[in-house]
C-alpha cells in the first residue's frame, strides 16, 4: 500500500512539475526574444537561446521611459476613476432594484436585462459615441462608453442586496430615523463587502484591459502620451 501511494504520489510531483513548466515556459521565451537581435528574431524566429545577444530592446524602453510612464499614467487614472464611478452607479442603481416598495420596479429591471441580450453593433456604438455624445479625443472615451455601467454587474449586485440584507434590518433604521441614503451608505453598504470587492475587481480589471475604448479617444491618448 505503501508502494503504491509512493508511485501515485511520484506521478503528480512528475505532473505539477511539468504543469510549472509549461506555465514559466512562455515567460522564458519572451525573455530570451527580449535579449535577441530583431533582424535575427524575424529570421530564425523565436528560441529559448538567444541566436545573436541584443539589447535593443531595452535601449528602446530606456529611451522612452517618458512615454511609458505617461502611458501607464494614463491607465492607472483611467482604471481608479472608472472603478470608482462604476461601483458608484452600480450600488445606486442596483439598490432601488432591490427594494419591492419600488414603484415599476419590475420594468427598469427588465430595462437593465434587455442591455445584456441586444447592443446596437460596433459601427452604430462608435457612431454614437464621436458623433452625438463627441467623448473622441478626450479621456471620457476611456471611462464612459460600455465600461461605467455594466447590466450584468447591476443584477449581480441587485440580487446580494435581496438575498443578504434582511428588510428587517432596513425598517428598523427607519424607525430610528434613518433616510434612504443613510440606510444605503450605513447599513446596506457595510454588509455588502465582499460582493462589492467583487464587483470592483471585475469593474477595475476590465478597464485595465480595455482596449476598445482607446480606439474611440486614440488621439487623445497620442496627445497625452
């Protein structure tokens, strides 16, 4: 039994390792193809050895250290203010939703439902954006369209307060007095921790990763960068 456990134990350190491999493998190529000579790379292609030792690369980034950091400036702002203003939207659209005492509440979720099946397309959305709203070349193009408010975040959001925040909880602060703002800011908000930090990591790692919007403001970026 022993030797059987040593086998079966002997095959998974066998497994993980090559699972470490494959994982840091890519890392090691992009690093040897960062230390070769570009004529050399687009000839030979990638290797894990460098054909011909370069350090064009990093000459490059040393001489445009200014632009990367304005870049990445860029992005930084772009990412704490979008996830700010997005949590911010969500949780106050997505708290009325929950409350039943909503008059027509049923429609506006079902408004907020629709955005998730249906879009108007890439052309019409684009369109939209430079032509009625004109967001192009500023860096509202990089916060506002299709990244501020997310349908999918609402509902999300929607159904923790429903599920997780007992009505018994909310009528007792207004018994004490307490306005919606208040029940929302000091009783609601504080016990919806977690599914805020959900809902702020999705909403910040998606402006992180944006690419569609700089498409819309790429020459406001230029400029600043």
């Amino acid at each position: 039994m022993a030797t059987k456990n040593k086998i079966g134990q002997g095959i998974l350190n066998i497994i993980f390792i090559l699972l470490c491999i494959a994982a840091v493998s890519p890392f090691l190529l992009l690093l040897s193809s960062s230390l070769t000579d570009e004529e050399t790379l687009l000839r030979a292609g990638y290797n894990f050895i460098p054909a011909k030792f370069s350090l064009q690369s990093y000459e490059y980034l040393m001489g445009s250290a200014g632009k990367i950091t304005g870049g990445y400036g860029i992005t930084v702002f772009v990412t704490l203010v979008g996830t700010v203003a997005g949590m911010f939207m969500t949780i106050m659209f997505a708290y009325p939703l929950s409350r039943k005492e909503l008059p027509k509440r049923t429609f506006f979720s079902f408004f907020v439902f629709f955005t998730m099946l249906f879009n108007g397309g890439l052309v019409p959305t684009y369109m939209m954006w430079t032509q009625t709203f004109h967001v192009r070349n500023t860096l509202w193009a990089l916060i506002v369209p299709g990244l501020l408010m997310n349908g999918f975040n609402i509902i999300m959001m929607r159904s923790y307060f429903s599920a997780n925040i007992p009505n018994e909880l909310i009528e007792a602060a207004r018994i004490d007095g307490a306005g919606e703002y208040r029940v929302l800011y000091q009783v609601v908000i504080p016990l919806s921790k977690p599914m805020i930090a959900t809902i702020g990591l999705m909403i910040g790692l998606r402006y992180w990763n944006d690419w569609t919007n700089s498409q819309i403001g790429r020459a406001s970026c230029r400029e600043r960068v």
